[in-house]
C-alpha cells in the first residue's frame, strides 16, 4: 500500500472545558478539524494549507452530526464523558455560562469586571456567536449572548455564574 492509499492520520487531542479534537490532513491540502463538545455538538472547521484561520465552519448538533455520519458510512466518535474529564482534572470545575442581556458585565471589559479577583474563577474562552475568543485580552468587552467559559473550585465557579447573572 503506498503512501496515497494509506488512510490519514488523525490526531487527538483533549481540550480542558471544550471537549475533544480531531484533526485530519486533507490528501488535497489543509486539514479539517472537527471539535466534540461534552454536550454532544460537533463544530467543524476546514483549513486552507498555510493557513491558521479555518475557511469554513460547520455546527452540527448530535442528531445532524449522526446523519452526516450515516451519509459518509462512517462510525460516529463519541463525546468525551464530562464527568471523567472532570475526575481527571480534579477539584477544577469548568462552566460555559451564557451572559444574558441585563447582565451587570455587558459592556464592561474583562479587566473592569475583575471577575478573577472577586470571585477566583477564570475566564478561559468567550464564544461570541460562530467565534471563540481563547484565553481574552483583559481589554477584551463582554456582550450579551456570549458565553464565557469559566474554570474553578466549585464554590469560585458558583460565584463567577452568580456575578455573570446578576442584572
């Protein structure tokens, strides 16, 4: 079997708080990374070669993800367990916390809020409709609808959700 007949390599990674990663090098250049959340949605991104920011973007909840799966005759892969990953990260608890319109944060930075200081939890990613924002600058303005992604001790992340709802 040459080379071009050999089945491509996939590579694996877990991602703390989002779920796995797999990314798959296309024969025709670039990659094609598709992203299993713990909830069961599949977000899938395709890469130019030489390129560090996806071209497309897919979002695929469980139900679709296993009909695309069905029409290209593959085996659906399963979404990480939430509570193994959580055993394997310890006491740290991870939240994705939707920020609601009347939310005291909308408009302020992430800075201002010292949402660290008051509460200890950290704000890890915002996902701001089809974008995810890792690890923001604390320049970085909240607005309503994003989700932040918050990691913890169970009392911090309680208290960062409780400061992020508040209005």
């Amino acid at each position: 079997m040459s080379d071009s007949d050999a089945p491509p390599q996939i590579r694996e990674a877990t991602l703390p708080g989002v779920g796995k990663k797999y990314v798959m090098p296309l024969r025709a250049g670039g990659n094609v990374a598709i992203v299993v959340r713990p909830d069961g949605e599949r977000q899938l991104f395709h890469f130019l070669e030489h390129e560090d920011r996806p071209c497309d973007v897919l979002k695929v909840d469980p139900d679709e993800a296993q009909q695309v799966a069905n029409l290209l005759g593959g085996s659906m892969v399963e979404a990480p367990d939430l509570g193994e990953l959580q055993v394997a990260l310890g006491g740290l608890e991870i939240e994705w916390v939707p920020l609601p319109d009347g939310s005291d944060l909308v408009g302020m930075t992430l800075g201002s809020s010292q949402l660290r200081k008051r509460t200890g939890a950290s704000v890890v990613a915002i996902l701001r409709g089809d974008t995810a924002v890792p690890n923001p600058e604390v320049d970085t303005s909240f607005e309503a609808g994003d989700t932040l992604l918050i990691v913890g001790s169970e009392a911090q992340t309680d208290a960062a959700r409780a400061t992020i709802e508040a209005s």
